[in-house]
C-alpha cells in the first residue's frame, strides 16, 4: 500500500485556550506598567535616591516598550506573532530578575529598559492573534477580555505591589515574575497556534526618525525641572531637546507617506474611520491612567500614612468591578452597537478622578475615596473592550500586525508622555507649596510613613492639582470617542487557518 501523499490535516486552532495563554503574558508585563508606582516610596528609600530619579525607572520601561512598538507588530507578521510571542516573554522574565537585585538606580533604569524591549516584542502579537484566530462574531468578547485585562492590569499592579512590598520588599515585584513568566512560556507554546506569515521590509529609517525622537521629547519634559529648563550640555537647552524631538517626529510621519518602499506605518490604516478614531482615543486614555497613579500613591502613603498594601486596596473596587463586568460587556459588544460604551466608560473615568479632585486631602474619608475607586471601575469596564473592537473591527487580514502596533503604540505613547508630564507637574506643584528642594526630594525618607502633620496640607494641594492634567486629557478623549461611526456590517477580517 502507498502511503498517503497528502499532509495531514492541522489541528484545529483552540481559540479560547491560546487567548488565556497570550492574556496571561499580557496581564504581567502591563501590571509593571503602573506596579512600580505604588513602590516608588520605597524604592526611592531603599536606593537612597530622589522622585526624579525613581520615576525614570517606569518612564525607561514605558519608553522602551513603546518605541519598538511599530517594528514588532511589522516582526510578527514576518516571523510569526508565536515565535515573536515567546522571545519577547523570555527577555522580559529575565530582565525582571535584574530588576529584582538591582544595587541602585542605574542599573534598575537599564534593567527596565530590557523589560520595556521585551513586552514590546510580546503586545502586538497578542491583537493580532485575537483578530485573526477569532470569528468576526466572536471577536468582541474576545476582545473585551483583551481590553479589560490591560484595564484590570493597570488596577491591579498597584494592589499587588503593595501586598509584595510589605511581605517581602519593592524586590518582589520583579521577583513575582519568574514563576508567571514560566508558566505563561510553557502555556504558549503549547496552546498559540503558528499563523502564516508575510514578507516584509523594515523601514530602519523610520525605526530610527521615531525612536530618536520620542527619546528626545520624553528626556526633555521630564528632566526639565531637574535643569531648571536650561542648558543640558553646554550650548544644548532642554527646550531645544523638545523641539528636535518634535521636529523629527513630524519628520517620521511625512516619510511615511513620501518613501517608495514598505513604510512601518501604512498609512492606508488611517482610511478606516473608526481605526483613526480609537487610535487617538487610546492614546488619551494610556496618558491619562499612567498619569493618575503617581499622585494618588504618594497621596495615600505620605498624606494619609497607608502602608504600601493598604495604598494599593484604594484601588481594589476598580479592579473587581471591571472584571465583574468583562463578560456581560463582551456579550454587548458581540450583540450591539459598541460606539457609545467606550464614550461612557470615558466619562466614568473623568467622574472618578473629578471626584478624588475634590476629596484629596488629609482629613477625606477613606469610604469616599473607595467610592470614587467605585466609579473609575465603572469607566474601565466600559471603556477598554468596546474600544479595542470597534477600533480593529474593520482591519483588514494583511494590516492586522501593522494595525495591532499602532494601536498599541498609541496606548504606550500615551503612557509615557503621560508617566513625563506628570513627573513635571508633581515637582511644579511640590515647588509650589513648600519650594524647589523640596520638589526635588519629593518627599524623600518619608517611604515609613506620613509626613509630618504641618506638611500634608500642602502635599495634598500638590497632589490634588497634579490630576487636572490627567482630567484635561481624558475629557480630550471623550470628544474624541464621539466621532466613532457605526460598526461594519461585515468586517474584513476573519479568522485564518494554523499553518502545516
């Protein structure tokens, strides 16, 4: 008898199993997005160093994870978003054990910057995965898992953290990643099916144009105050680092449109609607949630004297409301018009953080500022699913790494223009209440406990003031969402079979 000539028949792709192994990945690496937050009290101690300083260890891995953003979306379409997957998974959980025994500040920074390289190898895989694996049916609760996650991971880090760090030290928030980064490895690459890929040239000159001058931006807000937004390097200002870094971003983008090779945005996303729309909308949303954390965890450590885990429960009513809501928010994306939720998850958010505008000061209840957690809980439930699928709904198959990197990117840039601008604004008001040595600190030394009764006062002020900035930015996002059309009938993409 011959042998039969034909290849056997692929398996069939398990679609829910490889979306609880990518998300699993995805949730660790955006919970060290807004994890250190909640440490920075006490890393800035335990490393005897000052705000400034700590906070470039989230503006290092935000930056590093945001910049490449574009290429890995493009390296997953050639290589494969499963093998792109796994490499960038291993770096990071690698990398979180530099964190972990880092002896200073320096070599924190550098070791969140691998960290940063290797959640950006690993987040465009997962929305292209869910766009291709899922029916166009099935993709909206698909994506409200996907959107939820990154909501309830920017909630729940802070929580974590706090646990972490009064059990066993701000090391542990790294040291918490081995045994999840193994298990989310080995979850992959059992379940993540192998796509086709797609030939493609890189296009390094716009890596290069949009690396540079993201860097030069981000350096430039927020070492500013530090400079006292004078000379850098010699003849070198910092706002000549700002206008270069400008310059070459609007040079990024006109090279986008005039190259005659394959740009690293294809610009033809932008010519779907609703992709242009939550785009833009995403880009708010990463500002403004990065930027809140920060004043609010140096509020209810060094104002209300909360242990580190206490600080974190704060927040606990956002992050189970948004999970008890995934999945009857996914139902409603899958069966009605989506548009309008992510508007009201928005407006739910600038409620909840108008509401701790008002009630950040010593004396506020802690029952009060639960419910505010309450209310931003709301928005993140409404706000995250239905803007990832009616953003990527219409994309079509070819487009949906290039697509998955934009979309992502928007979010990351958001975060660390975000993560910088809030860095100024704290010191500016810190410098404000109690004068510029003391806006350097940042309340250095007080990571045991609460200022002193004569300061909280105007510790308060200072924090309270610092969240107008992330209130602005989300009520920009608001006006933004209303332009959302309706959702296709049809949409492009569809799910694709697991390669031979």
């Amino acid at each position: 008898m011959s042998n039969d000539s034909k290849a056997p028949a692929a398996p069939p792709i398990r679609q829910w199993a490889a979306l609880w192994s990518l998300v699993l990945g995805f949730f660790m690496i955006l919970v060290d997005t807004t994890i250190v937050s909640v440490a920075n009290p006490s890393i800035m101690q335990g490393l005897d160093t000052t705000m400034t300083a700590t906070l470039w260890a989230t503006s290092a891995y935000l930056l590093a994870y945001a910049v490449p953003l574009l290429i890995t979306g493009r390296l997953g379409d050639r290589f494969g978003p499963r093998r792109l997957y796994l490499l960038g998974l291993a770096v990071f959980t690698v990398a979180s054990l530099a964190c972990g025994i880092a002896p200073n500040i320096e070599t924190l920074i550098i070791a969140r910057v691998f960290q940063g390289l290797g959640a950006s190898l690993m987040t465009p895989q997962t929305m292209a995965v869910i766009t291709r694996i899922f029916a166009p049916r099935e993709r909206g609760s698909a994506m409200a898992i996907w959107g939820v996650t990154a909501g309830v991971a920017t909630l729940v880090g802070p929580i974590l953290g706090g646990f972490l760090i009064d059990a066993g030290g701000w090391e542990w928030i790294f040291f918490i990643n081995l045994p999840v980064g193994v298990i989310a490895f080995a979850l992959a690459l059992k379940f993540v099916p192998k796509l086709p890929t797609t030939a493609h040239r890189f296009d390094w000159l716009g890596v290069i144009l949009s690396g540079v001058g993201m860097f030069l931006l981000v350096f430039g807000i927020q070492e500013g105050e530090s400079y006292d937004w004078g000379s850098i390097l010699g003849p070198i200002t910092v706002p000549m680092l700002i206008i270069a870094g400008i310059v070459l971003l609007v040079l990024f983008v006109v090279w986008q449109r005039v190259q005659k090779g394959e740009p690293l945005i294809p610009l033809r996303v932008f010519s779907d609607r609703n992709f242009s729309v939550g785009t833009a909308a995403i880009v708010t949303i990463g500002f403004a949630i990065t930027a809140q954390s920060l004043p609010l965890m140096f509020y209810f450590q060094l104002v209300l004297g909360l242990t580190p885990t206490e600080s974190a429960l704060m927040l606990s009513p956002m992050a189970v409301i948004a999970i008890a809501l995934a999945r009857p928010v996914g139902l409603m994306i899958d069966h009605r018009e989506p548009r309008r939720a992510a508007t009201l998850g928005l407006v739910f958010v600038a409620a909840g953080l108008i509401m701790y505008f008002f009630m950040m000061r010593p004396d506020t209840s802690i029952w009060w500022l639960l419910a505010a957690s309450a209310v931003l809980g709301l928005g993140n439930a409404f706000m995250w699913g239905p803007l990832a699928s009616i953003t990527t709904f219409g994309l079509a198959p070819e487009l949906a790494g290039a697509g998955s990197g934009v979309y992502n990117t928007g979010r990351q840039v958001g975060a660390v223009l975000g993560a910088a601008a809030i860095t100024v604004l704290m010191a500016s008001q810190l410098s404000a209440q109690f004068g510029a040595a003391a806006a350097g600190a940042g309340g250095q030394g007080a990571g045991g406990g609460a200022l002193p009764e004569p300061l909280r006062e105007g510790y308060s002020i200072a924090m309270a003031q610092s969240l107008l900035l992330p209130i602005a930015v989300i009520a920009v996002g608001i006006v933004v969402t209303l332009f959302f059309g309706k959702r296709p009938v049809r949409p492009v993409t569809g799910p694709v079979p697991v390669m031979q």
